[in-house]
C-alpha cells in the first residue's frame, strides 16, 4: 500500500503537493484514494450477504465470490 501510494504521488505532483503542504487533510484520502486505484492485493474473495441479482444471474446468500480489482482510466 505505501509503495503503491508513493508512486502514485510520485507520478502526480499536483497531489504530491496537497499532501505536503497538509498532511493532516490529505494523508488519509491518498491512501483509500491508493487502496481504490491500485489495491497491494490481486483478489478479493467475500460472500454475499443477501440474494442479488448481478448481470441477470441470480446469487443467492452465503455464496462465495471472487472479484479482481480493474482499472479503468491509466
């Protein structure tokens, strides 16, 4: 998490600079902003809560499911 966070202040100074210049504001948001754009992990595995309906395919409660984080933009 905290190389993943470095490099992406690293590649964007404009937000390298809001953290710099207030770290008490903006430390917190880099790291969950770092979690969300690129996670230190490949799966995530979790099971539903509820049933759900998920792209016309039913899942029912309980269900164990994997998901891959993807990056859409970069």
């Amino acid at each position: 998490l905290l190389a993943n966070t470095l490099y992406g202040l690293l590649t964007s100074p404009d937000q390298m600079r809001l953290v710099v210049d207030d770290p008490d504001t903006w430390v917190r948001p880099a790291l969950e902003e770092s979690l969300r754009w690129m996670p230190p992990f490949s799966m995530t595995e979790k099971r539903t809560r509820d049933d759900v309906v998920v792209g016309g395919h039913f899942i029912p409660a309980g269900t164990e499911i994997a998901g891959w984080p993807v990056r859409l933009n970069g």
